[in-house]
C-alpha cells in the first residue's frame, strides 16, 4: 500500500502588524512567519473514502471527522483537481502541535495534507496551485506549505521569503486552554474604537528584515512586536504572568505568538533556551515549555 508523509512545522510571529477590518471581515496584516522545529506529521495512505484518525500528545483535543482542517483540504484538494474518479485518502495525525494555540497547528495539519495527496494521487500540482487552496483553507495554511521564515501581507496568504542568516532559538511556553482566533481579532477591534485612535497600515520594519539576515537576535530582540497581544492579554490576563517569568530568567524578548495562547521567548543559543525551556517549565506560570529552532523547513 503506497504510504506518504509530510512533516509540518508550527510557527511563529516575529512581528504581527494589523491594519483595520476590512469589509470581508478580515484584517490587513504585515507580519513576519517564522517556522519553527516542533512539527506535526501527516501521513497519507490510498483509501476510498476521506478519512482522519488522530493521535499524538494534542491527538484528542483537534476536531476529527469532516471538521478536521486537514480533511477540508483533502477534499478541496481533490475538488480543485479534479482527477478521472474522485480520490479517498486515509490521514494520519501526529499532533506535537497544540491545538488554537497561536502556532497554526491546524493550518500545519491542513497544508501536510495537501502535500501527502497531492503526491498520492499522482496530481502534481505546482506549488503556486496548491498554495491557491491552501488560502482558501486558512490565512496561515499558505506558510505552511513553506516553512521557513516569510513576509505575509494581504489577510497572511500573501508571501515574500525572508532570508535568515543562520538559526535562531526560541522558547514556545504553551498555556493550559485554547484562545479563539477570530475573538482575539475581535477583541483588539474593540479596545482600538474605545480609543478612536487612528489604525495606521501595517508594515514590516526594514530593520526586521535586517536584524533576520544578519541573525542578530539582540537586535531583534528589541523589534518582536505583535498587535494581537494587548487583546490576548485582555482575554487571557495570566499570560503577563508567562512574560514575566520568561523577562526574570533572562529571555531576550518574549511575545504572545499569533493570537496566543502560547508565549514566544528568544535566547542567545542553544544552551540559553534549554535553560529557559526549565526555567520556565518550573516557574508554574505555564503548561510546559519546549526549546525550538527557527527558521524550520518542511520534513518528509
Ligand atoms: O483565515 P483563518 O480561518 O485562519 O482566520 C480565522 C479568523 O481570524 C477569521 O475568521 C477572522 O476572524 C480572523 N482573521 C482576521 N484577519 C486575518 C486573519 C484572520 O480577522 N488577516
């Protein structure tokens, strides 16, 4: 039986402008995507039908069944390409990626399965077309075709590659619970009218890109920036907790990644993010801590 696997990363927001609503609903973003090393595997094998089985330490905690984002793209996949008899497909799971996280763990799943049926059903679609699908899936599942570290603008979908001079370590402190995306956008929405301040269009920094290429983590330590966390915290008030646990014992930076809940905290090395990894895994104020390196590619 022909068996494919793809291996997706999860990622980060290195910085996450993001400009007014605009009339679909969405909201203009300039943001930085960072894939980093924690991945959630997709394995594919030929069946009649379309079907998911979930396993992994998040396996239980991801909608299964025809909700599951990875069998929405499987079928739109095989909508789009329309081959000689609709294809089936049966998905495997893995999940090391927390699920309404902050680290596009369902986008992961989703793009990992357009890769495995592009391959098992013989469709050799171009990247170009499956990056197509993929945004019709989720404004993240087109950097999850890609890893690595990229420009997004448009809702996210939108991407410009980002050179990285070499890696980079992080800390991802995960939360106990999940965070609505779609709140989280919300929310910001409202603490921005109670100022009636005026929202200015989103933009990445040069000096972002530059501190990327040159893989001066001091230097992007002070340039992190995500709008999305003020409302996080807003909702989520204990993560100030995570972030200053994660400031005490020495972190370069930490942020709120995408709209949380999980905190990303940037070390000096290997060495530095193992420590912080403990440090924080210990301090209480989260559910456990991992240290990841950036920018991740695509595993097969
Ligand atoms: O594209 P995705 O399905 O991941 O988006 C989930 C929700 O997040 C959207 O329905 C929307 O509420 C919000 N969102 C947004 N602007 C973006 C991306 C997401 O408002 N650029």
């Amino acid at each position: 039986m022909l068996q494919v696997i793809a291996r997706v990363p999860a990622k980060i927001n290195l910085l996450l402008a993001v400009g007014p609503v605009r009339p679909d609903g969405f909201h203009e973003l300039a943001t930085v995507f960072h894939a980093v090393s924690l991945y959630d595997e997709v394995t594919g094998s030929s069946d009649d039908g379309v079907s998911v089985t979930l396993g992994g330490p998040y396996g239980t905690r991801a909608p299964d069944g025809d909700e599951n984002l990875a069998v929405l793209a499987a079928r739109a996949l095989a909508r789009r390409a329309r081959p000689a008899r609709p294809p089936g497909v049966r998905l495997g799971i893995h999940k090391e990626i927390p699920v309404a996280s902050g680290l596009a763990g369902g986008s992961a799943d989703a793009a990992g399965a357009l890769l495995v049926c592009n391959q098992l059903w013989g469709l050799r679609l171009s990247d170009a077309r499956l990056a197509i699908v993929a945004a019709s899936l989720g404004s993240d599942v087109p950097f999850s075709l890609t890893g690595g570290t990229a420009v997004g603008t448009g809702r996210g979908e939108r991407l410009r590659p980002v050179p990285v001079g070499g890696p980079l370590h992080w800390v991802l402190a995960f939360a106990d619970g999940e965070l609505s995306t779609p709140q989280v956008y919300r929310r910001l929405d409202e603490l921005r009218a109670e100022r009636s301040a005026p929202v200015p269009p989103p933009a990445v920094p040069d000096d972002v890109l530059a501190a990327l290429a040159a893989v001066d983590a001091p230097a992007l330590a002070g340039l992190l920036h995500n709008d999305l966390q003020e409302a996080a915290l807003a909702l989520r008030p204990s993560l100030s907790d995570t972030l200053r646990a994660g400031d005490e014992l020495g972190a370069l930076a930490g942020l709120v990644s995408g709209s949380g809940p999980t905190c990303a905290f940037l070390a000096r090395d290997d060495a530095h993010a193992a420590a912080l990894a403990s440090g924080l895994a210990e301090s209480g104020t989260c559910a456990g801590a991992v240290a990841v390196v950036g920018p991740a590619p695509l595993g097969t």
